[in-house]
C-alpha cells in the first residue's frame, strides 16, 4: 500500500569523482530505511570495477543498490534509456519508501531523471554524413573547439573522447540552430515527486589529493590487469573512459606506465573539475562538506 501522509521525494547526493559520495550515501539510506539508484553511467557495466570504482561487496550487501552491474559493456545504453528504466523503477519503490536516494557522478543520467530528456530533432542523414566527414578529415580535436564554440554549456559535461556525443550534439546544432544543452533541460519535465539536490564539494586541492590517492589504490587493486583484459575492446563507448583509455595507449607503445599514471590522474581531476563547473550553474543545489552527514539529514527533513 503506498503511504500518503507525506509526499515521496527523490534525494540526489551529486559530486565530483572521488569526494566520498559512496560512503555518505550508504549512510543517508540507512538513515531514512531506503534504497540505492546509481547514476554512475560507467558502473553499470558488469565486467568492470576497479576502474569504475564499484562499491565493495560489503557496502552493495548492506544497502539495496540498482542500476549497478546490470549492463555488458557490449550493450547499448544511453541517458534516455535510463531516464525511463529509473522513472518506472522509482515509481516501485516509492509505493514502500518516502524517500529514495539516488547518487552517482553523471549530469546527464541526472538531468534526465531529475530534468527529463526533451524530444531531440530526427536523423537529418546529409548533416550527419557532413560531420562524420570532418570528423575523419580533421579529427576530434577539431570537433571539440567547434563544440566548446557552439555550444560550451555540453562540452563542460560531454564526454569529450567520445566522437558519437560530440557529434550528436553538433547535429542538433546544425538541425535546430539551438544548442543541444538548451534542448535537453527545458523546459522541465513534471515529475509525481518532489527532489531535492545535495551537492558534496571541498576544497579544491584537498579534492586532487583525493583523487591522485583513489588512482594508487585502483592500481594496488589490479586496475592494469583489468585494462589488459579488456584491451581488444578498447574500440567501445563503454571503455573510452578515464582510466582505461590512458593504459590502453600504454599497451599500444604510445607511453610507459608511468606516463599513463600519470594521465589517468590528470584527465580524473580534469573531469572532477569540468563536473563542479557544471554543477555550480545549478542554484537548486544544496551544498555540503563530506563530513557533514547531520547537517544533510537535517536539511532534508526540512525540505
């Protein structure tokens, strides 16, 4: 039977890669007896967890957790899908539970749950076959500097070594004459339950700290091993990602390990960096230091 005396409301614990936001949603589920939704768009993937920094076994035990594991890295998936698999899943939930608590790094699986996914234009095959053209005459850099250009709003959240999210955005822009960003955020889609955004922040260099420690564990804990695993499929969306990238350029004679290390941490704080100055162009997010768990119960249950 669903409860009714207080409407059901969806808690995001948003933040950058690397600042504790695992821990701390684990502890906000126990608190308010809840479940877990993901929105990391890289731990869906079933081989992968060291680079993707999946929970451990004893923290997914303690807590329901979803969308984690659930999809091959040979599967296709995208923000919209996931916008209708959380929507549905979250309507579930919500007949038992006030309060659901979704975490994870990812704007856009975010912003389609919270936001929506607007209908984007069809395929217009002679701007795409436009575009895939300049992609291979004059590479991906080219299309980067024409998309921060364009539409700089996306390319602080694209996944910019990912040519296939570039180059949608560029043909929306080339369709529409409107940027991609705009179309994918408003307006709003109503939603039956109310959200609230908690954001994690630190100081920055704290966070670097952070961030270069969390790599030198993924290496302790066999994250080249797994990379080499994998290194004939480096060719799929869902291993050009920080991490797998740098190692698999390593495996190609590129660079040495070294070097590689010492990317897979630059290009980590790079998109630590890239995902608060997105976040913080949101004013509906709340903001909080890791350590301050009371304080987010607290504004919670207030809101």
């Amino acid at each position: 039977m669903a409860l009714t005396n207080k409407p059901n409301t969806l808690v995001v614990l948003l933040g950058p890669t690397g600042i504790g936001k695992t821990d701390l949603s684990i502890e906000l589920a126990k608190t308010f007896n809840t479940e877990i939704i993901s929105c990391d768009s890289r731990q869906m993937y079933r081989e992968l967890s060291i680079g993707t920094a999946v929970p451990e076994a004893h923290q997914l035990a303690s807590v329901q957790h979803h969308f984690i594991g659930n999809l091959s890295i040979h599967d296709y998936y995208s923000s919209g899908v996931y916008e209708l698999q959380a929507i549905k899943l979250l309507a579930n939930l919500f007949q038992q539970k006030k309060h659901v608590i979704m975490t994870g790094g990812s704007g856009l699986y975010i912003d389609a749950v919270v936001k929506g996914i607007d209908d984007l234009p069809s395929i217009n095959p002679e701007v795409r076959g436009a575009l895939k053209e300049e992609f291979e005459t004059k590479g991906i850099e080219y299309l980067k500097d024409k998309l921060e250009k364009l539409d700089p709003e996306y390319y602080e959240i694209a996944d910019l070594n990912n040519p296939k999210r570039i180059l949608k955005a560029l043909e929306v822009f080339e369709i529409t004459g409107k940027k991609y960003s705009t179309l994918r955020t408003q307006p709003n889609k109503k939603r039956n339950f109310n959200t609230i955004q908690i954001g994690l922040t630190m100081d920055r260099e704290e966070l670097y700290n952070r961030i270069n420690l969390r790599v030198e564990h993924m290496l302790e804990a066999g994250l080249v091993e797994e990379a080499h695993r994998f290194h004939n499929y480096k060719h799929l969306n869902s291993l050009n990602t920080v991490g797998y990238k740098e190692l698999f350029a390593h495996f190609d004679g590129e660079y040495d390990l070294n070097e590689a290390i010492r990317l897979i941490k630059r290009n980590s704080r790079r998109y630590a960096k890239r995902q608060l100055t997105y976040w913080n162009r949101d004013k509906s997010i709340h903001w909080f230091l890791p350590s301050q768990k009371q304080d987010i119960v607290e504004k919670i249950q207030e809101l």
